[in-house]
C-alpha cells in the first residue's frame, strides 16, 4: 500500500458520513409519527394496536410492505453503523486514498444487503408472533427467553468474534471492491446471526420501541468493545 493509505485521519470523511447516515436515522425514529413512513415498525404499540388478523399476507396488506421496509432499512442504519465504524475506519486505513471511498461503499452495500434479506424473516416473524399471541406477554416473553439463552451460547460467541475479522482485500482493480462487497456480506452474516434474538425482540415490543433500541445499541457496542 502507498504511504498515504496508512497516514491517521485520511479515513475521516468517510467515517463523518457514515455518522450523520447513523444519526440522520435515529433523528428518523425520534421524529416517527402517526403522519411518519416508519411508526409500523419504529413505535411497536401499533403493532398492538391493530385488530386480529388472520394471515399473514393480510397483516402486510394493513400495515404496508413499504412502510415495513422503510422502518426496517432506518431501525438498521441506526443500530449497524455505529457498530460496524471500526469496519469502515479499517477498511479505509488499509485502501488506497483515491479508492477510499469506494471501498467502504462496496463493504456497505454488501452489509446491508444481508440485513434487508434478513429483515424479510424477521418482519414476518414478529408478525406471526403478534398474530397468534392473545396477550402481548405470550409474544414477548418467549423471545425474550431465546434471546437470553441465544446470547450466552457459544455459537453466539463464534459470530462475535468473527465480526472482529477483517480479511485481506486487493489493492487494485475491480477486484478491491469485490472483495471489499464479500467482507460486507460476510460481517453482516455474522452480525445477523450474533444479533438476530435482540432484534426479533425489539420488533415484538408492545412499547417503548426506541429506547429499547438505544438501549440495545448501547450494550453491543459495549459487548463489541470487549476483547
């Protein structure tokens, strides 16, 4: 690599952008409102609110796929990107400087692919949950036992250290941004399978949605802190 790839503070600007996409959407979900694309997702009481429903494409008909998948796609870019910084601020430290940017692009894009295609089971499921559930409690309260049980198992811990990982990537060529994609699919893949109890959790919360989720975003990125 040329000396300016390693000097500090070439990555900067890529990470300022990723911080105000992170902050753009939890302002997003603060704002959410009755008026608002995102409250099917981003104020859990609405899923609660509704009438019983007897199938599932009945729900996505009601609450409206694009409205789920907008509140879907803010939820991770507000909880993912803070955690995944140190992804980008590697990437960028270890690329060429006038292919920085492309990089991170390519690794991003990559990451939130397998999130939105993780999203089409997770969405869904909280919607079966909250269909067949009589009381709210019969709902959260089995995933909130997975999620426990999920979050001290081994295999969950293999996902957390592989997040840690950064594999080698090309310096050159279209090959660089390939494999710049692979190590977005990969981490993601890792991150959704560390992560999805929590996040299936936080979909099937009757209330306080946002600060469950800030909570939630506040103790991984503490647990990813950790050696």
């Amino acid at each position: 690599m040329g000396g300016d790839a390693l000097r500090p503070g070439l990555a900067m600007a890529p990470r300022q952008g990723l911080v105000a996409i992170a902050a753009l959407a939890w302002l997003a979900l603060a704002a959410a409102g009755p008026g608002s694309a995102l409250p099917t997702l981003c104020t859990g009481a609405m899923l609660w609110s509704l009438p019983p429903i007897g199938s599932l494409q009945a729900a996505l008909a009601l609450l409206g796929p694009e409205r789920l998948a907008a509140g879907w796609a803010v939820m991770i870019a507000a909880m993912m990107v803070p955690l995944q910084l140190d992804l980008f601020d590697d990437l960028g430290a270890r690329s060429l400087r006038s292919r920085r940017w492309g990089m991170i692009v390519a690794a991003a894009a990559g990451y939130f692919a397998v999130w939105l295609m993780a999203g089409l089971v997770l969405v869904p499921a909280a919607l079966l949950l909250r269909m067949g559930a009589v009381h709210w409690l019969a709902a959260v309260l089995p995933v909130l036992g997975a999620a426990l049980l999920w979050h001290v198992s081994p295999l969950r811990q293999s996902a957390l250290n592989a997040c840690h990982r950064l594999p080698p990537f090309a310096a050159f060529g279209w090959r660089g941004y390939r494999d710049g994609a692979a190590i977005g699919l990969a981490r993601a893949g890792w991150c959704v399978l560390a992560c999805w109890a929590i996040m299936l959790l936080l979909l099937v919360l009757p209330a306080g949605h946002f600060a469950a989720m800030a909570l939630a975003t506040v103790g991984l990125a503490i647990e990813r802190a950790e050696r």
